[in-house]
C-alpha cells in the first residue's frame, strides 16, 4: 500500500511564551504516527509557526489537538504583534506530500473545520482550495481588520460570516482558518534601517498584487527589538517565481533605497525542488541549509 503523508503547518498567535509553544508542541507529537518536524518562534511577530506531517487522520487529529491548547492558553485581547490575526490558532493549512492529493486535503479541512467548531466553540473560516466562497480563497480577505474587527462586525456584516460557527467569534481566542494548498514558502528579508515605509515600498513592488511578480505576497512589518524593517514574504508557488527571484528583486530595490539587505531567514521548511532551484543563489547572497528541506527533514524524523 502507498504511504499516505500529509503536511500541516499551523500558525499560533503566540511568539514569546515559550511554554505555551512547548505545550501546543506536545499536543502535536503525543498523537502517534505524527511526525513533529520544525518549530520557529518570532517574538516580533508574535507568532509561531509548527510543522509536522503524517497520515491523513493522524495528522487531523493533531491539527484539532494543537488547536484545543492554543485556545486553552493564548488571549488575543492581549495579543499585540507585527503579523495580522484572527485567531490564537490562525490558520491551519494541509498540504499533500506522498500518497494523498489536494483535493483529499480538501476533505481533512472540512473535518477539521468542523471539529474545531464542535469540540471547541471556535467558528472556523475555510480558505484557499477548501473555500466555499471565492473571496475567501485570498486569505488575506478573511483576515482583513484582523480579531478586532471580527469581533465587531461578526453576527452584523454578513460576508463575515464563518463556514463552520455561529454569529460571534470567541471572546478571546478569535476564530480560526483552516485550508488546503500546495506548498507555500514563507521567508523574512530584514534591511538594514529602521524604517518602515523603505519595507513598505518594497513589499509593494514585488507583490503581485501591486503589480509584482506571480504567486508572491509581502508586507512590510517593524521588528523593534532588533530596530529593523523587515519585507516578510509568502511564494504562494515557487515554481512560477522561485526564492531567488523574489530575493534578488528585494536585494536590488533595498540598495537603491540606501537600506542593504541584512539578514534572510526561511520561516518553516520548503521542498526539496524549491531548494535546488535557489541554491546556487543562495551560496553568493545567504544561508540555504540542506536541514530547511522538507524532504530531509522527515527521512531523518522516520529513521530516528
């Protein structure tokens, strides 16, 4: 029989309490035939990101377990961070790795999105290829006006309506996006200036919807604990534009603007395909470790 593996990369409203990340974690790998692959933390975000894979009720399963802590143990109402929210388990997306397709990811987001609303009282948004809604496959058009404005305009405005709820959002642990997509590549460029608007003008140039390039999203956010503007990025497909594309892009437009590029870090881990596309770059302008693919990640959690 093929081996059936599903990736899920949940992302929590929480970036520096360690020990609630530590428990969501264990929620994860208590479920057996999980695979608990990376764990990255921003405290400038506030917000932490997992990764695990396994077969497709496993991995559902651990989805709604790690969901249950994050709602247990994080408040929005006293959530401040870079990155936008709208809930304390934002968003919840499976990708297909071996053995299983998008459209079964589809089908473990509904159940998911369900039992997250059954089990826990959290209205649940579908997006991407789960969307029940077109304006919904943009994530971005869910999480407009973030956890405040949900809590505002849920049970008024009718397109704020959930796909899985009733007609309030949870007092303090928001509401959740559940989804089914191909691999998505998050990665953070950091600039060498405190300003802002620099971060800001360059996240517009290249995303695509300002004009940009393919399949990119960017925003550009304040990290203050270090004093650094930051062009935080989503290749929603690397293959229509790969990481180094997107990079020489930033490096090239930061130092017309007198603000070089600092610093690049791969939120999560990517395919072993997007690697090999990039890596060439990426021995001239940064650091792409063979141990930031996905592929070797889980052969190495497998033979362990």
């Amino acid at each position: 029989m093929t081996r059936q593996l599903v990736e899920c990369v949940p992302n929590f409203s929480e970036g520096r309490d360690a020990a609630t990340i530590d428990a969501i974690a264990r929620s994860i790998a208590g479920v057996p035939g999980v695979l608990l692959l990376d764990r990255e933390s921003d405290a400038d975000h506030n917000r932490s990101v997992l990764t695990f894979a396994g077969p497709p009720a496993a991995a559902a399963e651990a989805a709604v377990r790690s969901v249950e802590q994050a709602v247990a143990s994080i408040d929005l109402t006293k959530h401040r961070g870079a990155h936008p929210r709208i809930g304390a388990a934002d968003v919840v997306p499976f990708i297909p790795i071996e053995g299983v397709t998008l459209e079964d990811c589809v089908r473990i987001a509904v159940e998911v999105g369900g039992e997250i609303w059954n089990r826990l009282h959290v209205p649940v948004y579908l997006y991407e290829a789960a969307a029940r809604r077109p304006e919904r496959v943009d994530l971005a058009n869910i999480r407009r006006g973030q956890f405040e404005a949900l809590l505002a305009e849920m049970g008024t405005a009718p397109a704020r309506a959930p796909d899985f709820g009733g007609p309030a959002c949870h007092p303090t642990a928001g509401a959740t996006a559940v989804g089914a997509r191909k691999f998505l590549i998050a990665c953070n460029i950091n600039l060498a200036t405190p300003d802002l608007a620099i971060a800001k003008r360059i996240a517009r140039t290249i995303r695509s919807s300002s004009g940009g390039f393919p399949c990119v999203k960017a925003m550009g956010v304040m990290l203050f604990s270090r004093n650094l503007a930051q062009v935080s990025i989503n290749l929603t497909d690397f293959e229509q534009t790969p990481m180094h594309v997107v990079f020489e892009a930033v490096r090239k437009e930061a130092e017309r603007c007198g603000a070089p590029v600092e610093g690049f870090e791969i939120v999560g881990l990517i395919p072993k395909k997007a690697f090999d596309m990039s890596a060439d770059y990426f021995r001239r302008y940064g650091d792409l470790r063979p141990e930031l693919v996905l592929e070797n990640r889980i052969a190495e959690a497998l033979a362990g």
